[in-house]
C-alpha cells in the first residue's frame, strides 16, 4: 500500500530542504521518506514555482 501525503506537508518538506540546515538524507529519516522521493518533491516544487509566481493579470 502506498503513503499519499498532503500539499502542505510536502512544502513544509520541501520548505526544510530548501533552508539546507540539514542534509536529504537526515530529513528523510526524521520523517521516514526515501531520499529519492524527497529529490522528486524538491525537483516539482521549483519546476512549478514560475508558475505560482506568474502574474494572473497579463493572460486576459
């Protein structure tokens, strides 16, 4: 069976390994997440955030 987890808790994850106070490796113990999948959450959360950031007012 697979583990799904929330939007939020997935940026609080990313947010972590953002501010590079602690390696992957020791995030993904303390919360029990392959390594792997945390590179995979970091990697979507920058490639999506142009996107978020994209001023809605130019696409009228």
């Amino acid at each position: 069976m697979r583990k799904s987890y929330s939007g939020e808790f997935k940026a609080k994850v990313v947010l972590e390994i953002l501010k590079e106070e602690k390696t992957i490796s020791q995030i993904a113990s303390e919360y029990g997440i392959h390594p792997n999948q945390l590179l995979k959450w970091k990697k979507e959360a920058i490639r999506s955030l142009a996107e978020v950031l994209e001023d809605g007012r130019r696409k009228s």
